[in-house]
C-alpha cells in the first residue's frame, strides 16, 4: 500500500507528517514500512539519518521515474512525501497513491492550494486532510474545519501545534505526535468509497 503525502503549498508540515505517519506504522505493526523521499531537499531523508525513527526504511527518490518505481516494486507499507512546487512528481505520485493525506493549516489563504492538490487525486481514491499545528480551541480552527466540512472534504486528522513536534531531526518523536498521527493511519488504510 502506497500513502502519498502532498500538498502543492510548502511549509504545510508534509515532511512532518510523512515521518509521523511512518513511525505510526511501524507501531501499529507494519512490516516493512517504507519512507519515500521525493524530495530534493532530502528533509526525510535527514530525519531517518538521525535515526530517531525506528524500523522504517528510507527510499530517496526525487524523480517521477524513481517515485514511481519506488512505490510499484515493495510489497508492504511505503508512505511518500513529496516536494512543493513540483506538480510533475506530486502527480506520479498521487496517481499511484492509494490514499492521499492533504496537510494543510488553518486559515483562508489554505484553500485554493489544497483544492489544487486534490484535484490532481484519482476519482476513486481515497483522501482526506490534515489540519498541522493546529491552535486548538481557536476560532480560527473552528471556521477551517467548518469550511472543510462544508466542501464535504474529508478532515483525517487535526494535530496541535507542539515544540516537540517541530523539532526535527534531531529530537526523539513525540509520543503526541505519534498518537495523533496513528489516527490519521487508520483512516487512510481504510478501504472506503469518498
Ligand atoms: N504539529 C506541529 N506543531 C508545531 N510545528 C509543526 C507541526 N507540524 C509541522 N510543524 C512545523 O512546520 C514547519 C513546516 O513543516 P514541514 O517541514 O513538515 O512542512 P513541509 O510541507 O514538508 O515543507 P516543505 O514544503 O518545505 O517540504 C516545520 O518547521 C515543522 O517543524
Ligand atoms: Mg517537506
């Protein structure tokens, strides 16, 4: 099974999330579970190699070609992260995914670009997005996830901003973050019509 995490917008918290969704996996009981970078930047990549995350596999693959085999030769569990701004490997990626995890944040100016992204989504697969770093008990939040509800865009996760989740690399994973992130799985490995 093939998770792609996209969001045509940087910054969003993909990389995060991909890492988070990984580790998740291989809680739940994954095996193997595979991280595909499609990076250029290599910003997952740079988080396994300071092997905070235990038990998954790191793949780069920064090309539509290497995406795209990446994700058609494993036979267990790969979630893919990919760059901003480079619609061609968001779209050989997204093609193959067989669900798609949308990060995103609160407030107006996320819209245009997450309607962008699920766009380029298959008819018949699955996605949902993620609301990252989120201020809970905000209004702010209150009227993104009324927008989202509204549109009838599925919200798999609202994950709160924490310091222990955005510090990167070189910090252990938040057991938060974790938990957040395993709600997030179970929801894109469900087999469902959207
Ligand atoms: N739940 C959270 N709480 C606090 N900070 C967060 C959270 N999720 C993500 N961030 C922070 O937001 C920033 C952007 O996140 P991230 O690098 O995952 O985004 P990205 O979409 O992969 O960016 P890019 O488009 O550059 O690849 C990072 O500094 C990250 O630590
Ligand atoms: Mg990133």
């Amino acid at each position: 099974m093939n998770i792609v995490v996209s969001n045509v917008k940087g910054g969003v918290g993909k990389t995060t999330t991909a890492v988070y969704l990984a580790a998740s996996a291989v809680e739940r009981g994954f095996d193997p579970v595979l991280l595909v970078d499609a990076d250029r930047q290599a910003s997952s990549a740079e988080w396994l190699e300071a092997r905070t995350v235990e038990g998954v596999e790191l793949e780069e693959a920064p090309s539509e070609r290497t995406v795209g085999r990446a994700m058609e030769r494993h036979d267990g569990l790969a979630v893919v992260d990919t760059p901003p701004g480079d619609e061609r490997i968001v779209r050989a990626a997204v093609e193959r995914a067989d669900a798609v995890v949308i990060p995103t944040r609160a407030g107006g100016v996320e819209f245009s670009r997450v309607v962008a992204t699920v766009e380029m989504v298959p008819s018949k697969t699955p996605f949902g997005i993620v609301v990252c770093a989120a201020r809970l008990g905000t209004n702010d939040l209150a009227q993104t996830v009324a927008w989202w509800e509204a549109e009838q865009i599925p919200i798999w996760g609202i994950v709160p901003e924490r310091v222990a989740i955005a510090s990167g690399p070189e910090a252990r994973l938040s057991r938060e973050g974790i938990e957040a992130y395993s709600d997030v799985l179970r929801r894109a490995t469900r087999r469902r019509p959207r």
